[in-house]
C-alpha cells in the first residue's frame, strides 16, 4: 500500500472518516480535503484539556458571523504525516 493511503471509512452519505492522533491520542475525524480550516468538538478540546489561544470569527451556514475559540495541539498525525509544535525550548 502506498504511504500516501489513508485508510478510513466511507459514513455518513459519503463523508470520509479518518483515524488521527491529537497530541498522541486517538480520535476519528471528518476529512475534507477542501475545508478553508478544521475543527473539533469542544468536548475533544476539553478531554484533551487544549488551551484556548484566541478566537476566530467564522460565518456560520452562510447567514451569520460566530465566534469560535481556538486552540493549540502540540501533534497532529493522520496517516505518516505528522505535524508537531516545537517550543522555543527544543529549538535551542
């Protein structure tokens, strides 16, 4: 199989669910390869006790402007891509 394979499940009428890791924990996530941003559920920011580090405004359904808290993982992983923040610490 090719690195570049994800493997997932086809639900919900045809969206792609895909295994992750954020911050080294598993979950499984939506994936929209044309999304403009990504998201999770608060109770996924809560079990992993993610600091809320500003706020985005975002245009709910096309009608109205909400505001959304942002929040920082220290990794990311879907597949062999994985992402992780590196403190001013490590950089050193």
């Amino acid at each position: 199989m090719s690195p570049w394979r994800i493997n997932g499940q086809f639900r919900f009428d045809g969206l792609f669910v895909v295994p992750a890791l954020l911050n080294n924990q598993p979950f499984k996530l939506l994936f929209d390869p044309g999304a403009a941003i990504s998201t999770i559920k608060p109770s996924a920011a809560a079990l992993l006790e993610l600091p809320i580090v500003g706020s985005q405004r975002l245009l709910q359904g096309g009608y109205y402007l909400i505001d959304c808290p942002v929040y920082q993982l220290d990794s990311f992983q879907v597949g062999f891509i994985r992402r992780a923040r590196t403190s001013a610490r490590n950089a050193a």
